[in-house]
C-alpha cells in the first residue's frame, strides 16, 4: 500500500503544466477593465473557495475578479461550509491582466502534497521561491541555483522548469517566459521518505538571534506559517536583528518588534548564537 502511494506521488509530481497566458488573454482581461483570473486545478475532486466563498468544483476558472491576494481553500466535496474539512489552504495573489494558476497534487498527509502557484506581474525574468528552500533549480535541463532565486535575463518564449531537493519528490513545470512579464513559481515538495513522515520543527532554546540578509526585492516577507504560499503578516528588512524561536528545513520562526511571530525563508537570514 505505501509502495502504490509513493508511486503515485513519484508520478504527480512530474505532471508537466504550461501556463496559457499571452497578449490575447491580457488583452481580452483588460477589454473588461482592470481584472485578473485565476485557475485552480487538483488531482482530486475538491470544492473550491476564494475568500471562504465557495466557487465550485476543481478545475475552475474565474476570469472576472479584482486584483489583490486571494486566501484559496480545497475542501472535500461532500462539505459545502465553511467549517468543512480543508484539504489544502494558501494564499495566492492575482495581478491586473494576467491569469494565476494553483495546481495542487493532494495526499492525505500534509507532508505528502505538493503543487505550485504560477502568476504573471509588471517586470522581467523569473523568480523561484520553494518550500521547503535551498532546491535546486534546472532551467531547460541546466542547473542555474537553489531556491530562493531570480533569473532576470531567462530568454523569452518556453522553459522547462525542474524543481528538485534531497528527500523530496521532483517538480516540473513547463511554463512560458513573456517579455515585460516577470514569472513567479511558488512551489511546495512533496517529502519522498517510505513512512513520509513529516519533519518537526526544532525549538531554539536561549537567546539565539537572526540577522536579515540582502534580498533582490530590497525586503523579507514575514508569513504565518512555514509556507511560500501563507499569508504574509509583514516584511523585515536587510541588516534587521530579530529573536530566532524556531527552526524547521527552510524556514525559521523570528519575533518582530511588535511581538507578533512569524516565518521567514532562512535562506535570507545568519544566526547569531549567544
């Protein structure tokens, strides 16, 4: 039984997903004012919402909405309230002119789903952000770094996109670079251990503190859990010292001034131990 689930994890988890979205879709977006869409796909059927409005059954498609970040929900089908189960929860958000799109492979483990959000906004090149970090990214077959990462100068027109980490489950993504368009993958691994046991995280005992490294968007976002795709609860910015309270592969928990908690990608920090 557990064999069969890795297989069919190992085989989700290389789904090719080319991402539609060219001057005839922007335009016909626009024609109808500033609005942008999102798609919404799983390999399991799942009732979808948006903002906690059910919207329907996965895939679904909604071309017509407002730009801003979008709190998306998986439900399982047979629950249409809001206190149904939630098979997959993330943020995701969508830009004027552009279609968002959330694929997710869902397992009846946290630690055994994966997917991705792909989105489009005003820029040029790509940024590659995953959970857990430190991936390595392959563009066309060539490595180019880990996770989190920028390519400013990706050629425009198609690329294969391989997103890949030790004891994790492979990503492909076979999306196209468009020109004035930067792409954003946010991807989350599956984990590929036998018993996929979920990794804990470590709680940083003393008086351990973090500094903010240099970013390529001049800040860090802070989110509400150890995911590329929770919600944002604020930004800390280089060369910034902050509490560490916890670690887990890729994320660690820093106290803010104000004294909320949150996670950050530890990519962008340094430890200072005292």
């Amino acid at each position: 039984m557990r064999k069969a689930l890795l297989s069919i994890l190992v085989f989700l988890s290389i789904i090719s997903i080319f991402l539609q979205v060219g001057s005839g879709y922007i335009k016909k977006v626009l024609d109808q004012g500033v609005k942008a869409g999102i798609r919404v796909e799983s390999n399991k059927q799942a009732l979808v919402f948006l903002n906690s409005e059910e919207k329907g059954l996965a895939p679904f498609q909604d071309d017509n909405l407002k730009p801003g970040d979008y709190l998306i929900s998986l439900k399982e089908e047979s629950i249409a309230t809001d206190s149904g189960n939630i098979l997959w929860e993330g943020y995701a958000s969508l830009n004027e002119g552009t279609l968002t799109i959330v694929i997710r492979d869902l397992a009846e483990q946290t630690s055994a789903s994966s997917g991705e959000v792909i989105s489009l906004e005003k820029g040029q090149g790509v940024i590659i952000t995953s959970s857990p970090t430190d991936a390595e990214v392959f563009v066309d077959g060539k490595l180019l770094g880990r996770t989190p990462i920028s390519l400013p100068d990706l050629t425009e027109g198609e690329h294969q996109f391989v997103i890949s980490r030790a004891n994790f489950l492979k990503r492909s993504i076979r999306s196209k670079v468009i020109n004035g368009l930067r792409l954003n993958l946010s991807v989350d691994l599956a984990i590929s251990e036998p018993d996929l046991t979920k990794i804990p995280a470590v709680p940083i005992s003393g008086s351990a503190e973090v500094v903010i490294k240099s970013t390529p968007t001049g800040f860090l976002r802070v989110r509400e859990t150890p995911s590329a795709n929770s919600k944002e609860i604020g930004q800390v910015k280089p060369k910034e010292t902050y509490v560490l309270l916890e670690e887990t592969p890729g994320w660690v928990r820093i106290r803010l001034k104000d004294s909320k908690e949150g996670w950050v990608s530890s990519a962008y920090i340094q430890k200072n131990n005292p």
